[in-house]
C-alpha cells in the first residue's frame, strides 16, 4: 500500500539520503517533470520501448533538464528527497527515498508492474562487471610480478653459470623454485579470475536489498 493506506503502491522504494543522485535507467525523453500532489518533485521519461519511468518524491531536478529533453542511462536526472503528500514544496512527511515506477502503454490503457526483478538484475549486472575489473587488475598485476620473478631468476642463474660459481642450489631445486615463484601465482589469479566472473566467490551475489 502506499504511505497513508488508501492507495496501492505502484513501484519500489530505493532508500537512501538527501541529495544522492538519481540516474536514469534508460534512453528516453523527458515526458513530464515537475509537481505531482503524491509524488512531490517528480520525472517522467518515457523510454525507447514506450515503458514509461516514475522518479518520484526528489528534493530537486538536475539543473536544466527539461520536458521534452533526451536522457540516457546514467544520466542525472534529479536528486532524493522526501517531498509530496501535499501542496508543492512539502517535504519530510516520510524518509527520503525514491520511488520508482514503471508502467505499461498499449495505446488504450496504461498500468504498472513491478521494477523490482529489474532494478536486481541491473544490480546484479553490475556487480559483475565491477567484479570482472578486479578480476582483470588482479590478473595483470599478479602477471606482471611473476615475470619480474621470472626475469630476476633468470638473470641470477645466468650470472652463476656465467661466473662458474657453486651455489647451494642444485638444478632440480632450482627448477621447483622457478615454477613456483612464477608460473603457480599466474595460474592461481587466472583460476580466481575466472571462477569470480562467475559469481562462484561471491559473498553478495544472493544478497536483497
């Protein structure tokens, strides 16, 4: 239900503090922005597949955006609030969240469905993707160590060979060291990167919000 009781609650809550910005979700042009009596401060956009996208109880709007603007995904939209329930300007009559909603448009009639599996797949996508850069960063630096190691050992072999100098290291010995000061950590961060980017090591991928 929404606040009050007396309405059905046509979207999802994303709480968070005053000011955060809000992204849009898609492509789209600004189809309403201004006042709603529940929803205060509110953006409409309506997007490439004709679904429109409810921001709702902002505390203010990107400077300059405007009806009839172009957006894109990421793009600033406005800002969180608490505003609606009231006359225009009527803020704090619950936390600041934002409301978002999304609603359907066949031509004759216009109804809502839930953003929730949506906004979680977003999410999840994006979890990914940032796990996916760790993943790579990792790999590269490990790759980067293990042929320094590689190149040093290589040197101080050839200085020993070079100088005919009898070293406590036999070649065997010498042999197992070089394997697995350089090539064990390439293989360890490449399995690592992989499995990762697949969620194996993941400790938030069931999380909910």
């Amino acid at each position: 239900m929404a606040w009050g009781g007396r309405r059905i609650h046509e979207g999802t809550d994303l709480f968070a503090g005053y000011g955060v910005p809000i992204q849009s979700t898609s492509y789209g042009t600004v189809e309403l922005i201004g006042w709603n009596n529940y929803g205060g401060w509110r953006v409409g956009i309506r997007d490439l597949d004709n679904i429109y996208h409810y921001y709702a109880h902002l505390s203010g709007f990107e400077k300059g955006l405007e009806k009839g603007d172009v957006v894109k995904p990421g793009q600033v939209v406005g800002y969180c609030g608490s505003s609606g329930y009231g006359k225009p300007g009527t803020q704090g009559k619950f936390p600041p969240h934002l409301h978002y909603g999304m609603y359907r448009d066949n031509g004759v009639t216009e109804w809502s469905f839930d953003p929730y599996p949506l906004l979680k797949s977003w999410r999840d996508k994006l979890i990914r993707i940032g796990r996916g850069k760790d993943g790579v960063s990792s790999w590269k630096t490990t790759t980067r160590e293990s042929i320094a190691t590689f190149s040093s050992m290589t040197i101080l072999c050839k200085f020993f060979i070079k100088n005919k100098r009898r070293t406590f290291l036999n070649k065997g010995m010498f042999a197992a060291l070089l394997c697995l000061f350089t090539f064990v950590p390439v293989w360890v961060s490449l399995l690592h990167f992989s499995f990762s980017s697949f969620g194996c090591f993941s400790s938030i991928k069931d999380a909910e919000y």
